[in-house]
C-alpha cells in the first residue's frame, strides 16, 4: 500500500484539510510554480507541497488542475501571467 492511500493519511487529512476552497487559484499557482522548479517528473510532489501550504486537499487540487474547463479558463495563470 502506498503512503498515499493509507488509513492514516487519510484520516490525517479529514482533520487537517479545511473545505474553504478560496485559495484555491494561489494553490494551483504555487503547484506550477513548483512544478516549473523541480522539473515535470516531480509535479505530483509540487501538487502535494501546495495542498499542504494552502490547506486544500490534494485530490480537489488535483482534479481541478485536469479539469478541461479550469485548464481553458485560465491559461494565463498556468503561463505565469497575471491578469
């Protein structure tokens, strides 16, 4: 079994995750930021470190960053602009 899907780390993350999903964007921000600096190979550890930072869970992080429609609406985000 993976560290990923352990009881215990998901337990953990019921009691530490928080529903507010308002930093979402500064979340996926801060992923493809760490994703620019630690390489492509190591994006599901840039998607972890930010779910951690922002208090967001990493499988709404997760699915959100492959959503086809989220991924449209905010190409500039993903290029590093800002609007």
């Amino acid at each position: 079994m993976t560290l990923r899907k352990s009881s215990f780390i998901k337990n953990y993350k019921r009691k530490a995750v928080s529903s507010n999903l308002n930093n979402l964007h500064d979340a996926i921000r801060y992923a493809f930021m760490l994703t620019d600096q630690y390489g492509i190979t190591k994006i599901d550890r840039a998607i972890s470190e930010a779910s951690i930072k922002y208090n967001i869970d990493e499988d709404t992080l997760r699915s959100t960053i492959n959503n086809e429609d989220f991924i449209i609406e905010n190409l500039s985000l993903m290029k590093g602009n800002t609007k």
